[in-house]
C-alpha cells in the first residue's frame, strides 16, 4: 500500500544526524518527539540543542505513570525551557472500561485493551496533525525490534491517502551508548532508573529487574516477550508464525 516501509540507508548515522535530517526535512508544527518520560531524554537533549526551546515535544499521559515520571516531566520542561504536550486518553472510554473491568483489568486480559484507551487513541489523534514523528525505539530493546531502522513508513499509522513518516534516532544505540551520553553531557534523568527499572512505563506495568534480566522484562511481565507492544510501535510485532 505505502511501497517501501523500510528506509535505512545510513544504519549508522548518528542520532543527532538523524534529527538534524527530520528537522530539515519536515516542519516544526508536521513533526514531533514522542517522550515517553525514560531514557528517551537523550532525544529531547540533542533536539534542543539543534532547534532550541522550539523542540515539539509531546507525551502520552495515560493516567497511570509513575509519580516520580510525572515529576520528571516537569524537571525535563524546566530544564529544557519547553513546552511537552501531554496528551490524555478520552474520559468516557476509561469510565467504561474502568467501570466494565475494574482498575487492572490488564493483569488479567492482556495490556492491549487498556493500552488502546490510554495510549493507541492519543497518539492517533495527534498523529492526524503530524507528517512525521520521532520515538526512542532501539534494536537491543526487544525481540521484537532488532531490525528497526532509524527511518521508516509508520504502517500503523499511515492511511491509503497519507503517510506518516517514523525517526528511530537511537536505533542502532546500545543502553549503554545512552548512558554514556546521559552521563557526558549531564543530561536529566528518570530517577526510577536507579531503582532497578531500565524501561519505565506505566506504573502497575513496569517493575524493577535484576542486573542479568533484559529490561523488556521489567514491562508485562506476565505476557510473552513477542507480544510486549502496546500498539504504539504495532508493526514490530513478530508474526506468530515466525516466533519459535
Ligand atoms: S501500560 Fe498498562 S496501565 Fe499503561 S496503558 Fe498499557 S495496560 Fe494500561
């Protein structure tokens, strides 16, 4: 339907390339980052310093993130002296899934109707203003993301008659790659990430791992490693047929 989804040309283009590209390419008010308040900091740290205060920063406020995120947050504005538009799910479909199922339905029915209502619907909505956004997916983060490249079709987001054009800057960055940078340029971070959580999500679906565990595991613990999409990034998703 789109041709080609899978544009990777320069697979080891640094991130701050890959944003000074978007930049260029797409206007300020067509394209935005996706902060999900973790260690995708860095992106909000290298657009800043490529555009200034105008960064487009928005974030999925599901109702459900961490006091300490929502803390961060803010720090991160303050910081950065930017706005970060956060986006809320729709009032109606939480009190009729809330009422229907109670508050953790998720534990018991899988994270994706709930993740739908909280996160899908938002960011399709804001996706409908945008030619092109900005996330901080990277391959080491899962199996279900080793071939994601720093540029491609958003297939789940894109129409018959519109496409939408998806930055993974830090693709082909490793945690420790972040880090290094988080370290060497002082960059804020979510201070949950010294309390054993390496990815930082929604707080009844994030827990702390030890040091030998894969930080996917830390997110849906109870479901399997294919599966730990929430829809956002739905075209990583591995097809049943091609997971052992
Ligand atoms: S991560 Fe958990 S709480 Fe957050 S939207 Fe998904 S299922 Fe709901």
């Amino acid at each position: 339907m789109h041709g080609k989804d899978f544009v990777d040309s320069q697979p080891r283009t640094h991130p701050r390339e890959v944003l000074e590209d978007a930049f260029r390419r797409f206007d300020r008010d067509r394209l935005a980052i996706s902060f999900s308040g973790a260690e995708d900091v860095v992106l909000v740290d290298m657009a800043s310093r490529i555009v200034g205060r105008d960064a487009p920063v928005f974030s999925l406020d599901t109702g459900r993130l961490h006091a300490e995120t929502y803390r961060f947050l803010e720090a991160v504005r303050e910081r950065y002296g930017i706005e970060i538009e956060l986006l809320f799910p729709d009032a109606v479909e939480v009190e009729r899934l809330v009422g229907a199922k109670g508050l953790f339905s998720f534990y018991r029915d899988g994270h994706g109707e709930c993740c739908a209502i909280r996160k899908i619907q938002p960011l399709r909505r804001k996706l409908g203003e945008l030619d092109a956004w900005i996330t901080g997916q990277r391959q080491d983060q899962s199996v279900t993301r080793t071939e994601l490249p720093v540029e491609q079709v958003d297939a789940a987001f894109s129409t018959p008659g519109r496409t939408v054009t998806k930055f993974n800057p830090l693709a082909h960055w490793s945690s420790e790659d972040v880090w290094a940078y988080i370290r060497e340029y002082d960059v804020p971070y979510n201070p949950l990430h010294d309390h054993g959580m390496r990815s930082i999500g929604c707080e009844p679906c994030t827990r702390a791992i030890a040091a030998h565990q894969h930080e996917r595991e830390g997110r849906w613990w109870w479901e399997n490693d294919d599966d730990k999409e929430c829809g956002l990034h739905a075209q990583n998703r591995i097809p049943a047929k091609a997971v052992a």
